[in-house]
C-alpha cells in the first residue's frame, strides 16, 4: 500500500468513525494517539467556541488538522477561497462565512466518505456558497486563475510530492493570490529514526518538510512574500505515550527533538496585482 493509499484509508476511518456517532476520530487508537481529542495537542483547542458553534457537531469532530488557518488568513469578503484536504469541511463552512454570499468557498478531497460527510455538514450548516469536489492535491480539479485564496490544514505534509502541490496551487490562484496553510515543519536535523517516530505521532503518516526546504519548494513554484510562523511547537512530553509504546527512550531522546517539530502557518504569494477584495476588509 503506497502513501496515498494509507493516508485515504486513515481518513475513510475518521469520517466512519464520525458518521457512527463516535465521539471523537482522534481517540483511543486514532490517528493521533491521543487518550481523548481533548489530550491531544495537536487537533485540540484550534477554534474559538463562538466560531464553531453554529457548525453541526460532526464537522467539528470530524476535524483532523493543526491549526486554524481561516482565522489567520484575513479572508475578505467576496473572495474565492479552496482548501486544500478540506476533510469533514470545516474548513470550508466557516470560510464560506467569511468571504459572504458574494464569495465563494471550495473543499478538495480524495476521500468519498469524507466528502460525504462534508456534503452533509454542509447541508446541516445550511450554507450556500460551499462546494467540495472530488480530486487530489497534486492535480486540482479547478482551471487556472480560478480562486483568491488557498487554505490547508494539515494535509500537505501527507502529499509525496509537495513541489506538485505547490505549483497546482500556484496555477490556480490569480495574480497578488495567497496561501494561507496549517502545516508541520520541522526546525533542523533530527536523527531519522526518531524523525520517524516524531512524524507518525504529529503528522498520522510521516512526511513533514524541515523549514528551509518548505521555503525553497514554495519559492521554486514562484511563490513570494514567504514566511513561517510557529503556532504550536511540541516536544517528546506531548508524545511521551505513543514514543514509548514504540519503544523509545523517551528522556534519551528529549533533547534531540525539543523545539524542532510545530505546527505553523506558512504564508506566501503569488506575484501580480489581486483583482478581488484586499484583506484589509476582512470579516
């Protein structure tokens, strides 16, 4: 079974899960390794209850990423957005919101049950000016020029080819567009195996870039005006059960990975004069 295939049968489960009223997709043996979606420091506390309260309960527990990045991307309204992996769509529905009746949100997954369930939020929530569509990060179903914004949550660090990602999202944004990502980065060397351990527990399916090499894969795309900014960074406490349970010394290993492995938010954009709403009228 390759990456991709791993990775749309990790998220089949969580949308499963989710749609059998179990109450959280990163529980127990999920794909976190948390005792309980409230544990984890990864997919925890990410929105602001008055932000989520008005979305049905399944969207939100259906939510796997780390970070928010509707709420750093200064949406404007009338803007196109697509999140990249939009997942349950959470993601969607609340930039949906933002951008207004006049703007438009879209989801892209490869997943059918979580599409599914996405739809089906999406009906619940009532919102109109959503839609997902059925496709992969490396090849977006969309023409060139099409949309204002791009958003991820923690999903492009699952892709095995991320200079693919880049330039599709570079393709589709429109002159002065933007990206907008939630991603794990890693700061500076680890040893490999610990790497590995790392990436299964932040990540699900290992895959992170380390920072320069994020920076220098969005900049070969074209991308400008880039910048990383750490939301979250975790140490080997956070992941001291799941580190253990596979064997590692955990004390040994502690100063290896302190401050290398975070959650952050990528900005970058793409050159030319935006046509649409600036993000000075954010909502």
């Amino acid at each position: 079974m390759d990456l991709k295939d791993v990775v749309r049968e990790r998220y089949a489960e969580a949308a499963r899960r989710v749609g059998g009223g179990e109450a959280s997709c990163c529980g127990g043996s999920g794909c976190c390794g948390a005792a309980s979606a409230g544990d984890d420091p990864i997919t925890s506390n990410l929105y602001a209850a008055a932000e989520i309260a008005a979305l049905p309960a399944e969207a939100v527990q259906a939510s796997l990423g780390c970070g928010n990045p509707t709420a750093l991307a200064r949406l404007a309204l009338g803007e196109i957005v697509l999140d990249l992996g939009s997942g349950g769509g959470i993601d969607v529905l609340l930039s949906a919101k933002r951008v207004g009746s006049a703007g438009k949100a879209y989801g892209l997954d490869m997943t059918d049950e979580m599409l599914a369930l996405a739809w089906e939020n999406q009906r619940k929530a009532g919102v109109a000016n959503a839609e997902f569509l059925k496709g992969e990060i490396e090849r977006i179903p969309l023409p060139d020029q099409a949309v204002d914004v791009i958003i991820s949550n923690c999903v492009i660090n699952l892709s095995g080819d991320k200079d693919q990602v880049f330039a599709e999202a570079f393709r589709v944004l429109r002159p002065g567009g933007r990206l907008a990502l939630s991603d794990v980065v890693v700061r500076g060397e680890v040893p490999a195996e610990i790497r590995r351990s790392m990436e299964l527990w932040v990540g699900c399916v290992a895959g992170a870039l380390e920072e320069t090499d994020y920076v220098a894969g969005l900049r070969r795309a074209g991308f400008q005006d880039i910048s990383v900014e750490p939301t979250r960074v975790y140490n080997v406490d956070d992941a001291r059960a799941f580190l253990s349970g596979h064997g590692i010394d955990v004390d040994a290993v502690a100063p290896l990975v302190r401050d290398r492995f975070m959650s952050a938010f990528v900005r970058a954009r793409k050159p030319g004069t935006a046509q649409r709403p600036t993000p000075d009228s954010a909502t």
